[in-house]
C-alpha cells in the first residue's frame, strides 16, 4: 500500500480513536482497515473521500487496507464495475493488502446463520416484504411479531436448508434475526438477514440461490478478515448496534469497531448511484467517465490529479458533522496542483489570421519559450514563427473598451516571446465580419521592449503553417443548481452549457506529439489533458480540466 500524498495532515477524529487504541495496546497495536464498495456502478468523489481515509489510516499506522466487494446484490453488480474500481484506487495511488469479495465467505455466512438458528436468534419467517413493512411499527410505535417467529428451532433449520436447496420461490421466505420487535431502533426489529434470490451471481455462477443482506453479510466479513477498525458512512450509525449484536451472538474470535464519519456532499454534483446510472443510460452524459461526472473515471479523463483528488480529500477533514462543500474547494487543488507541475503552451481556440506585412515570405524563426515561467529545470520548447500566424479572436477589437489591453486598428500588443506587432489594416468579408489583420512587426522588439513607447498589452499566437489542429473540448460543472438533489427532478438542475465543443483550434508545434499523461496549462485560457479515447492521428482532442479562475465565484 503506498500514496505520494504530500499535503499536510489534518486531523480527524477517526487518528484520534486509533492513536488511543494504540496507546493502550487494543487489537495486539495492530490497524486493518478496509474500503467495501458494492460493484454496482462507477466509483465517484465521495467514495474517493472514504479509500483515502480507510487507506492512509492504515498506511499512517504500518497497518493494513483491504479491498472488499460486497457482491452480495448480483441483480445490478458487474465484472465491469469491478474492474472499474481496482483501476480507480490503484489510479488514486494505493495498493491495498488484500482483494477479497463477500462471496468468498458464502459458506461460511450460511454456517453462521445455521448457527444462529441453533441458538433461537434467527427464524424463517413467510411473511410478504408487505406484510413485514406493516408490521415493522413506527419510530413512536413497537413493530408486531410475525406469527412464524416462535417456529420451532427443527422446522427453522428444515426451512432453511430447504431454501438453500431450492425448493422455494423467490420471495416465499425469508430468514430473519430473532430480536426485538419492540426496539426503539427500527433496524433492530428482526431484520431480514437471507432473502431467496435466483440470480445468476458473476463468481459463484449458479450455486446459491439465497443471498445474505449486507447488514449481516458486512460485519462478518470485517471479522474473518480480521479488519480493527470498520469505518462507515453516517448512515449506518443506526446500523451498528446490529452489526454488534451479530458478532455478539456468534462470539466471534474479534469483534470489530465500527466508526461512522460524515459522506462528502459537494455542490453541484449528484452522488447517488441510481441517478448516475440514469445520467448515463438517457445519454445526458457521454458515458460513467464523461468529465463532467464526479466519478473517479470522470475526473481522470478530465485531467484531475490523484494528488490533486488525495489533498481534496485531507483538507475537507473527517467530522461527524454533515456538511456541504463548495465545488470550488475541488477545483482550487486541481489548479493549485497544475499550477505547479503543468508545462506551459499556446493555443488558439478561435482562430483570427494575421499576416506580418514586412516578414519575408517564406522565413521562420524559431525561439526557446519556458515550458513554465517559475520552474527553469523543466527546460523550454521550441516555437516557430512566420509571414503568417493566428491568434485569438477576442484579442482584437474594432471599438474597444477603454481599458482593453489587446489589439486595436493602429495599436500596438507583444506576442508571447516573440516581436511587438501593430494593426495596420483591417480586412472583413461581405457580412461586415473580420476575416483577417494585417500588421507589421517591429524587429528590435524581440526579447525587450521597444524604445519611447509603451506596450502594455501580451497576447498569445501561433504559426499558421507549423499549428496542429485539435477538438477541444471546455467542460463546465454539470448543475447548474448547487443542489440538483434537492429539486422535483433533479435533471432540471443540468447545466446547458456544461460543454462547448470547438473543433478549428490550432495549438503550437510542440504538442504534435503531447507527452503521455502530461497536463498542460493553454496559457491565458485554462488547464487541458489530451483525451487517448477521441484522439486520432491528425485530430487530438484535449479536454479541459479547469478554468484558470474561478468564473462560477462572481
């Protein structure tokens, strides 16, 4: 297990539970921890909050994280989804202990429910899931006892072997804990721990067609693989004094400690499962890694950072308390993190042809710029220049503002480590639009300011004749609302303009062939990271992974 995680630590109130446990020598000074994802769908930003905690607890105190699928729902899991998620936490920087899934212990989860019905705590009950609903109780009112709850020990056992062999229907049984229909905790009233299920299961294939629920599948499984500390999301704090009574009742060999921390909620983001999938199957998106998803996938296509994703994840803390995050917390450690490690380039989005009137035909020259303007030991590259370039097009303007700065009809702009230019002409098609400038250039300007004026304007360029076209792509949050959960339909939060596709860019000739998962800052206009899905040779496609402000904060 190992992550490059160079960002301080923040505490949290799970350090201080295990640095105690460790002072007083609970669990023999050992630490195991686990993360449990249910292969059901693509893993996003809020489970990435919960592997880097269960990992660099462990990792903080020479312990162990083991990676879990619970598989015990085989109606919406997937070899797919599995493999999705070795690759995001590998992607994320660990490597866990061990890789193990809930049906690695079917027999012996069936051995312990067999157990349990020789000791009169569990009992096959035929209720309807109906009827057990009605007969739950309220949170002010005690639930009703089945009528099957007092069977006798002998027809229970029959019962239940009967289920494993097959000779029930789907839902004519269940097997239920035997423990207290009265409890003020509702999920203490004899919860259902077996439901029959013919399900084809992607590992064990055919062999079961009665599946444990995870209440009681969850607990055992951090016994057998001897896991210390349990940590969960805050939903299951109602939850732990079943996964208690479970071990409990068995006495088993160690008896893990379940935790419960608040979920990351973040703005502008939907986490749920069932609403991703929706996103996808409706095509709202391109597919679970579309990098507007907050799945791990998403944000990697994206161009986010681990790193980036890992310091996320230790600033926002680990508290009890829940709490809504702003998106550009997110956003800030991506641009924190490229700002840092992202060679610089030029490219043009919305391309504006210029002719150099007094440049010789023909002649280029070629200049070393900076791959990064702090960071001299990460070199320069090599940019052509020639009679004829390309820059943007709001880098000029017929009727400026006052206080524009760029390009103007008899004005002056330096262009990026290169000459100072001035607007001599204006040339516009039929429709009045302007097709081209021509200007000329000042050839005791390169490298230094010209003598007795004042430029104060720098725009980047690039040489028509050497530029490499690309598709790029400039994603933006997929809500628009800061809480898309909160509304009637929650696809009335999507944002229409979370993408703006521009397929005539023009980038430098120094990205012909981009370096393998390099991000790149496109200077003046945003950080990019070259999609290897979409890019083809004589097109690359570069997504944008973040803008270099923040636009969403006025």
């Amino acid at each position: 297990m190992s992550a490059n995680d160079n960002s301080t630590a923040a505490p949290n109130f799970i350090r201080h539970i295990i640095a105690a446990d460790l002072a007083s020598n609970k669990n023999q000074g050992k630490v195991a921890t686990r993360f449990p994802p249910e292969p059901n769908g693509y893993l996003h930003i809020g489970h990435a909050k919960s592997i880097c905690l269960n990992f660099t607890l462990a990792l903080e105190n020479k312990g162990t994280c083991n990676l879990r699928f619970d598989d015990t729902n085989p109606e919406k899991e997937s070899v797919e989804y599995m493999e999705s998620i070795e690759r995001d936490v590998a992607w994320l920087g660990f490597k866990y202990a061990g890789k193990f899934h809930a049906s690695d212990y079917f027999e012996q989860l069936y051995d312990y429910a067999v157990q349990l019905i020789k000791q009169g705590d569990a009992y096959v009950d035929s209720s309807s899931s109906e009827q057990m609903r009605m007969d739950r109780g309220t949170l002010t009112q005690p639930g009703k006892e089945s009528p099957d709850r007092n069977r006798s020990i002998d027809d229970n056992l029959d019962l239940f072997q009967r289920m494993r062999a097959g000779e029930f229907s789907d839902g004519q049984y269940v097997l239920r804990a035997k423990i207290d229909m009265a409890s003020p905790n509702i999920n203490m009233r004899d919860p259902v721990i077996y439901r029959i299920r013919r399900v084809h299961h992607h590992r064990t294939g055919d062999a079961w067609c009665i599946y444990p629920m995870y209440d009681y599948t969850h607990c055992l499984s951090d016994m057998l693989e001897g896991i210390t500390h349990s940590i969960c999301t805050l939903e299951f704090e109602d939850h732990r004094p079943l996964y208690d009574w479970v071990l409990d009742k068995l006495n088993t060999p160690c008896h893990p400690q379940q935790i419960e921390f608040a979920r990351l909620q973040l703005e502008y983001t939907i986490v749920s499962k069932r609403k991703l999938l929706q996103l996808v199957t409706e095509k709202h998106v391109s597919g679970w890694d579309d990098p507007r998803m907050p799945t791990i996938s998403g944000l990697r296509r994206a161009g986010f950072t681990p790193e980036a994703i890992r310091d996320f994840c230790e600033r926002i803390g680990v508290t009890k308390n829940d709490s809504w995050i702003e998106m550009g917390v997110l956003e800030n450690c991506i641009r924190e993190d490229l700002n840092e490690r992202a060679p610089r380039a030029m490219a043009v989005l919305r391309p504006l042809k210029v002719t150099i009137s007094n440049w010789e035909d023909g002649k280029t020259e070629t200049y070393q710029i900076a791959n990064h303007p702090q960071k001299p030991e990460m070199g320069s590259r090599e940019v052509p220049f020639g009679k004829v370039i390309l820059i943007e097009q709001d880098d000029f303007m017929e009727n400026p503002p006052k206080d524009f700065k760029r390009l103007v009809p008899g004005g002056e702009v330096r262009l990026r480590g290169s000459y100072v230019i001035k607007c001599d002409e204006v040339i516009k098609d039929a429709a009045g639009n302007v097709v081209e400038l021509i200007c000329s250039y000042d050839p005791a300007t390169l490298g230094k300011n010209p003598e007795g004026r004042k430029v104060k304007g720098v725009i980047h360029w690039v040489s028509e004749a050497h530029s490499i076209p690309a598709e790029l792509r400039l994603y933006d949050r997929l809500f628009s609302h800061p809480n898309p959960d909160t509304l009637d339909n929650f696809l009335d939060g999507i944002n229409p303009n979370s993408l703006e596709i521009l397929n005539d860019c023009r980038l430098e000739a120094s990205l012909a062939k981009p370096a393998p998962d390099t991000r790149y800052q496109f200077e003046r206009t945003g950080y990019f990271y070259l999609d290897d899905l979409d890019s083809k040779a004589g097109k690359l496609v570069f997504n944008r992974t973040v803008t270099l402000r923040d636009s969403w904060g006025k």
